[in-house]
C-alpha cells in the first residue's frame, strides 16, 4: 500500500505557487473553494513511488498573522490538519521578504522544503541564494525551481519524500534571550512543543516583563523578532552583484497604467477576451447542441424503440437525460474560452493592473478596480463572469459583484428581447433593447447599494496589493487551470443543472399520457397566474413557460412553442427519419463547419454570436401578437431581464455563496423583477 | 510628511508607520513597507498610488498611505 503524504504549499503571493503546483499536478489540478468561505482552494493527488501526495495549496499570504480570511485558513489548516511537510515557495527575487513568512513556518516545527522559485529571474538580477547553506542553518531541503517552466518540479517531489522521511525536524527560528526565555517558561507550563502556538498564546496573555522591558507591545516585539531573524538569515545566505538592468515592466507600465492611454487599452483588452470568447466558442456551443439534440437523443430514441423501451421512458431519456446533459456540455466551449483568456491574462501580470487603473471610477460606486472584469464579463455570459469574480481578494466585494452580475444582460436574455421587439416595438426595437440594457445596469447599481446599506455594511476595505512583473506565461500551465475549472464546473454545476432539468420534464410531462395542458406544470403555471396578473401576464400559457424557462431564458420560448402549439393548433416541426450514417457523416461535417466559422469570425471585427436571428418562430409571433399587448409585453421582458431565470448561473451562484444566499438573491431577484414590471406596466396603463 | 507630498518618479524613505494595530499597516509591513526601507513612487492614479520597493510594486490607496511618514 502506497504512503500517503499531506503536503501544504505555503508563500506570498505572485511567487508562483499555482504555476508550480500546475507542472507538479498536470490535469490532476481540481479548483474549488475553501469551506465556508469564497477563497478559492487549489488540490492535487501525486504518485510518486511508494507516495501518494496530497497537495493543498494554502491562500498567498505574506505572514501568519490575521489580517484577511487567507491567513486565518492558512494557520487553521497548519494547526488542525498538521501536513507532514510544508512546500514553502519563495520569490527569489524578494528574498528576504518572502523569509518572514518562512520564519513563522519554521516555528510549526513541520518538515519543510524551500522551493527558491524565480531563480532564472534572480540570476538575471544578480541574486545569489547560497542553497547549502539555507540547508545546513535550517535543516530543511532546499530547491531551485521556475515555475513557467517547470525546472526543478522532480527535484521538489524528491525533496519533499527526502523531508517527510527525515526524522530530524527543521531547527526552529531563535530570538533574542529574552524572548526564549518567556517562551521556555510558557512551554513547561502549557506542555507544547509547537512554537507558533505558544507565541499566539504569548501573545493573547502579553507579557509585562517584556513589554516594560521594549517599551512596545508584545505583538509588535514578536514582529520585530521575526524580521530580524529573516533579515539575519537573508545576511547570511543571499550575495547580490551590482547588475545593472533596465526595467521592462516599469516601461510597459508607464504606457499600461497611463490615465488615458491605460483606458483605451483596457476597453481594448476587454473587446478582444469579450470577441475571442465569444466568436470562436459559438459555433462549437451550436455543435453541441446540435451534436446532443440533432444526433444523440434521436439516436437514444432509435435504440429504445428498438428494444420496446415504454413510451414515456424513451422521451424522458432523450428528453431529459439527453438533454439535460446536453445543457451542461454546451457551456463548455464558453467557459473554457473565457477561463483561457482570464487565466492569460491574470497569469500575465495584466489583471491586478486593472484593478490599478479602473479604481478611481468604482471607487464611484464603493468598490475596487477588479470589479470591473467579471461585471463586462456578465453581458456575455453570467456563468463564468460569477466564477471570474473568484479572483476579487475581499469577500464583501466579491458578494457585491456576484449580486450585480446576474443584472447584466446577456445573450440570452437578448433572444427573448428581439422575439417580443420584432412584434410589438417594430419601429424601435434598438432603443426598447438599449433600455433594456441599461434598466440591468441601473438595477446592478441599486443592487450594489442595497446590499452595502443591508448586509455588507461597512468602508470599503482599504486597498493594498502587489503588482508582479508582466511574465509570459506557459500555455501549458494557462490550459491546466483551464481544464480544472471546465471539470470543476461539469462537476458542481453539472449535478444541478442534471436534477432541476430530470425535475423541470417530469413537472411538464406528468400525469403521463396527458396534454400539455393538463401537465403538473400547468397546474402551477395556472395557479401563477393571479401573482403575474397584476404586471399584465394573465395567460397561463405564458406563466407555465416560465416553469421550463429556468433551465434558460431563451427557452421561454421554445416552451411557449410547445405550450401554444398544444391549445391553439400550431404545427409543431415534424421529426424527420433518423439515418445514422447521414447524421454521423452531417455531425462531423458540422464540427468541420464549426472550425471553419469560428476562424472566419476572426476577421469580422463585430462581435458576430451576438447576433439574433429574427426570421425563428414566424408562425407562434402571429399567436403571440393576440395574447400579448405593447405594454404586457414590455412587462414581460423586464421580468425576464431582472428575474435570474438561468439553473446555469443559480448553480455557480450556490457553489460561490452557498445555497442559502443563492436561494435568497432567487427571491430577491424574482421580488425585484415583479416590482419593476408592476411599476413598469401600472404607469404605462395610466399614461395610455 | 507623507506620501501625499511626493511627486510621481520620486525616491523616499519610509520614515514610521502610524496605526500599527490597523490590519492593513501590518500587511504593509509584512510586505516589506517598514522603517527605514527605501522605495519609489512609480505612478499616482486618483484615489491609488504605486511604489516601487526592492523588485517588488505595490499599489496602496492614498487613505491608508497617509499612516505612512516618508522622508527624501
């Protein structure tokens, strides 16, 4: 039986820790959050030999001392879970900083590995780590690394089983006499061997004697001692050359993080993610579903038939399995898209530079500059927009942006949009949409401000972060982390999205062998009727296809299609003979089809997915233009632009805030989405 | 004085830290802004400054920045 080893990376951030961590754990990357909490947790499982190594990868923190939720995980995971070795990633380039923190590791008493990460950067700066030497006056193992590209990853696996069977443990950090001599008392008592924790309970007690003697508090003392023994140790081990080296960075910067020229840059940047993701992912979105609806599920059809599977099973498992899993699969291209050009360009140094330049104008709204990135990311697609907001350091910012994501509309919300402007708005559908738009925007803003004044009261934090140089990263380690987030994402998501769209077709489908009409979600759709009929929706067949409408909101209607077609006689599309060969043969060809236009979209400079082809469901706007009016219609679609009507962004919702907040921004959504289209609809009568 | 008073391109010394208590001076001073180190103000962009200290650069908002005594 393989050994298992618990291993904890620790370090400040930007050292380069998740590069590492990427070349160490390859696909076997996952993402996910740290309980309880919205900082995201990186793990990996390794075979190694005889080793099975579990890595955690700790948040990026410069010291152990509680200043964020970081630092307090960190030491929780330290003291509870006690890893069996400590992999502590140093920027070789800040040296001695990095050592504080080394120097509150080593107090923990756990074997431990030094990885001097950075060490072509250092050489090239002329820093010189004096590697036997930090192994000798600590006792611990010591490794050059690079983490773009992976030099030295063997060397730390071999370190890392070389420290965990070690039975000598790293020599923990001395102070001055004074302060040892406090501590030796405080462990005779306490009986503890853990070094850190008799300093937090020095630290809890304080210590007159000491204090008197400093003339400064003892958390300030232990400070101080710790700096100095990083800074003795740094003396001792690190030789720099004068090199003289013009900086790149700064000058990239000076252009990057200029006022006016930053700015063009950056609405640049944000078109380009926002025309690359979209344009090169939409036609492999549209595969996919094709793939799943075109070819899969009659495909599972032809077989069930084949083997006198019951009626009702064949459609619910063409239909809901099928489908429902087909769902899932079509945001993939997307969210692998994004999360590619996200990864980029946060790898790259460009993202925390953002938060730089845009902070004086969300600074407007109460929030910092990195908000800006996932509430863009919103118009396109909510889902991977509420997952880029992952990388906000504040928890009262990242629940504010993830409450005024949802607000921003996307595409499709824009399909349900230019169905109801092409038959009630014809002269003017532009502005009716525009409005539309900005009412999101606006109700984003009153979200903001809502939840500040409620729930996450209090200043905004103060803003302190570290830029790193601008590196170019590795494709390799860009792709693992965006593989990890698409599994993740199949993964939390995709058990969600699976179960409410199983529920959603049984809802639409029971009693079996019963019309539409007479389906369990009629029933609710009439039974809703009396709460929409106040902002103008007083058919039951427009309040039951909201019901399936949660799985999307361009489903409404799909689904009002199917309702309509059921009660007022419109022909459905007849399902054509199912030919294999035809299909395999049309399937690959539409793969082929889907390369070619993803590259050919390249060359128009328009966003092209976001493109709605009005000429779909000619014959249901006919129905629809006498069961709606101007103003019903208006209502309808600010409910539909406020209410979030999407499983997709309700199940990365819940995996971000927890079910309980997610479930509540559900109500508030659906209460605000009512209230607007009641004022909306209350007032247009009035004036009309 | 404090940091308020220096013009963008400018070295300084960090003289003393005010608010020791305050989490983020101690974040501060974990990355390396304390008493007697040297840097420079690289960019000020509104409500944010940038420094440069040793190889690292740091963005610090001007309300916090005013805990921090600098010198020529």
């Amino acid at each position: 039986m393989k050994k298992t080893l618990k291993v904890a990376i620790a370090g400040n951030p930007n050292v380069g820790k998740t590069s590492l961590l990427n070349h160490i754990a390859g696909t076997r990357l996952k993402v996910g959050n740290w309980p309880g909490v919205t900082v995201e947790k990186k793990e990996a499982v390794v075979e190694v030999g005889d080793y099975r190594i579990h890595f955690i990868d700790l948040p990026g923190i410069y010291t152990l001392e509680p200043i964020s939720e970081d630092e307090k995980i960190a030491v929780e995971f330290l003291l509870q879970e006690r890893p069996d070795v400590i992999l502590n990633v140093i920027d070789s380039t800040n040296f001695e900083r990095n050592l504080l923190l080394t120097t509150e590791l080593l107090e923990f008493g756990i074997p431990l590995v030094m990885a001097l990460n950075m060490s072509d950067e250092a050489q090239r700066l002329g820093i010189r780590i004096d590697k036997s030497k930090l192994k000798e006056l600590l006792n611990v193992q010591v490794v050059e690394t690079v983490g773009r590209t992976g030099k030295g990853t063997k060397e730390v696996l071999k370190a890392i089983i070389e420290a965990a069977d070690d039975t000598s443990n790293p020599r923990e950090p001395v102070y001055s006499d004074s302060l040892e001599r406090v501590l030796e008392k405080l462990k005779e008592e306490k009986r503890e061997e853990n070094k850190h924790e008799l300093i937090l309970e020095l630290i809890m007690r304080g210590s007159k004697e000491l204090e008197s003697r400093e003339g400064k508090p003892i958390n300030q003392i232990v400070k101080d001692e710790r700096f100095a023994f990083a800074h003795g140790l740094a003396k001792e081990v690190l030789k720099r050359e004068l090199i003289s080296r013009r900086d790149l960075t700064d000058k990239i910067d000076r252009v990057v993080l200029h006022p006016f020229l930053g700015l063009v840059i950056l609405l640049s940047v944000i078109y380009l993610v926002f025309k690359l993701s979209f344009d090169l992912s939409a036609p492999f979105m549209d595969w996919i579903d094709g793939f799943i609806n075109g070819f899969l599920s009659p495909l599972s059809l032809e077989l069930l038939k084949s083997l006198h599977s019951p009626e009702w099973f064949i459609r619910f498992f063409s239909e809901a399995v099928v489908g429902g899993v087909g769902f899932v699969l079509t945001f993939v291209p997307l969210i692998g898209a994004i999360y590619f050009f996200i990864t980029f360009l946060e790898m790259s140094g460009y993202i925390p530079r953002v938060a730089f330049l845009m902070d004086n104008f969300m600074h407007k709204m109460g929030l910092h500059g990195k908000s800006v990135i996932p509430l863009v990311m919103g118009f396109g697609c909510n889902v991977p927009a509420i997952m880029a907001a992952r990388t906000m350091e504040s928890k009262r910012d990242k629940f504010i942006v993830i409450a005024m994501i949802p607000f921003m509309s996307c595409p499709a919300r824009l399909v349900v949009f230019a169905f109801f402007t092409s038959i009630f708005f014809r002269k003017n559908p532009a502005l009716v949409i525009t409005g539309l738009y900005l009412t999101g925007i606006l109700i984003a803003l009153f979200t903001a401000f809502l939840f500040k004044k409620i729930e996450l009261k209090g200043k905004l934090s103060h803003f302190v972060m570290e830029l790193p140089p601008y590196r170019l990263p590795s494709l390799k380690s860009v792709l693992v982390i965006v593989w990890a987030h698409v599994r993740e994402f199949l993964y939390r998501a995709g058990t969600l999205i699976f179960a409410a769209s199983i529920a959603i077709w049984l809802l639409l489908n029971f009693p079996i062998n019963k019309p539409a009409s007479e389906s369990l979600a009629a029933g609710i759709g009439k039974a809703l009727v009396p709460i929409f009929e106040p902002i103008g929706i007083d058919d039951w067949r427009a309040t039951t296809s909201m019901i399936p409408a949660f799985l999307a909101r361009e489903i409404v209607i799909s689904s009002m299609g199917t309702i309509f077609a059921a009660t007022e006689g419109l022909e459905e599309v007849q399902t054509q003979e199912f030919n294999l060969a035809e299909e395999m043969k049309n399937q690959v060809v539409g793969l082929g089809e889907a390369f070619v236009l993803a590259l050919g979209s390249m060359l128009n400079p328009k966003v092209e997915a976001l493109s709605v082809d009005e000429s779909e469901y000619e014959g249901l706007k006919e129905i629809i233009a006498k069961h709606f009016s101007q103003l019903s219609a208006l209502s309808f679609m600010i409910f539909i632009l406020i209410y979030t009507s999407c499983l997709g962004t309700f199940a990365v919702m819940v995996q971000e805030v927890g079910k309980l907040r997610g479930t509540l921004f559900l109500g508030y959504s659906f209460v605000l989405a009512w209230l607007v289209a009641f004022l909306v609809y209350n007032v247009g009568r009035l004036i009309s | 004085m404090n940091m308020e008073m220096l013009k963008t391109g400018e070295e300084f010394t960090i003289r003393a830290l005010k608010e020791k208590e305050n989490p983020m001076i101690n974040k501060l001073y974990a990355m390396g802004v304390k008493e007697g180190g040297k840097a420079k103000l690289l960019l000020k962009n509104g409500r944010v400054y940038l420094i440069k200290l040793g190889n690292s650069r740091v963005i610090i908002d001007r309300d916090l920045a005013k805990f921090i005594e600098v010198a020529h």
